[in-house]
C-alpha cells in the first residue's frame, strides 16, 4: 500500500501518468506553461526570429519588399497643387493595371491631393484620356 501513494500528485489527488507512456499526439505544446509566454520551449511565444510577424526586415541579406519606408506626397514635395487631368503619363502612375484608383496608404498621396488626383482621373476617364478598365 506504500506504493500506490506516490503515484498521486499532492496538488490535485489525481493519479499522474508515467512520462514515457504520454500520447506523442497529446498536445504539444498545449497545457499549463507550455510556450505562451512562458518563454520555455524552442518558439517562445509562438513566433519565429525576425522582424514583425517572422519577416526579414530588408537589409541585404533579407527580402525588400517587406521594407516599409516613410511614404512622402509627391505633389507636396515637388510642390504641385493643381493635378491637371489631360497630364496622362502622371495620372497612370496613379492608376493600377486593371483601371482601378490606387489608394492612399499605397501610393503615400496626402489626403488633399488623393482627393484631386482622383478627380484628375475620372476626368481623364470621362474624356477617353484613360480606359475605365482594361481588356482581359
């Protein structure tokens, strides 16, 4: 009768499965301080080395496209105010391949001249300058 004690845990009065009879499939990684930050195990977390979200931040060794860099308004900074809409090789620029306006957060355009540049574009549009979509 000694030595069906030890089996018991002293916290909880539950019988404790032997370490080498435990499911492989039995959740890794799951349970009580098991790498969500606890900092124990190989991920820590859960996310890999790197810059935010496991990317490469861009040097030489890393991929350039996940590089953000400060987006500045080309018209501010070359200190254009009114966008003309017959200036066709300018508006393109502003156009994406299948006809549609591209934003803001993409392009780095202030708000002001978002809203001219588009404008600009859809009097482009109305008058044949620029196709409203392309052809496929």
């Amino acid at each position: 009768m000694s030595e069906e004690t030890p089996e018991k845990t002293p916290e909880t009065g539950a019988a404790a499965a032997p370490l080498s009879e435990s499911a492989p499939s039995a959740g890794i990684g799951s349970g009580p301080g098991s790498g969500h930050g606890s900092g124990s195990g190989p991920r820590s977390g859960g996310r890999p080395a790197g810059g935010p979200g496991g990317r490469p931040s861009g040097g030489p060794g890393g991929r350039g496209k996940f590089f953000r860099r400060k987006k500045v308004c080309k018209f501010c900074t070359e200190k254009i105010d009114a966008i003309p809409y017959r200036d066709v090789r300018l508006l393109q620029g502003f156009v994406a391949e299948r006809g549609k306006i591209v934003p803001r957060r993409l392009t780095g355009v202030c708000t002001k001249h978002q809203r001219r540049l588009t404008r600009a574009i859809k009097q482009a549009r109305n008058i044949a300058l620029l196709p409203f979509a392309t052809r496929h």
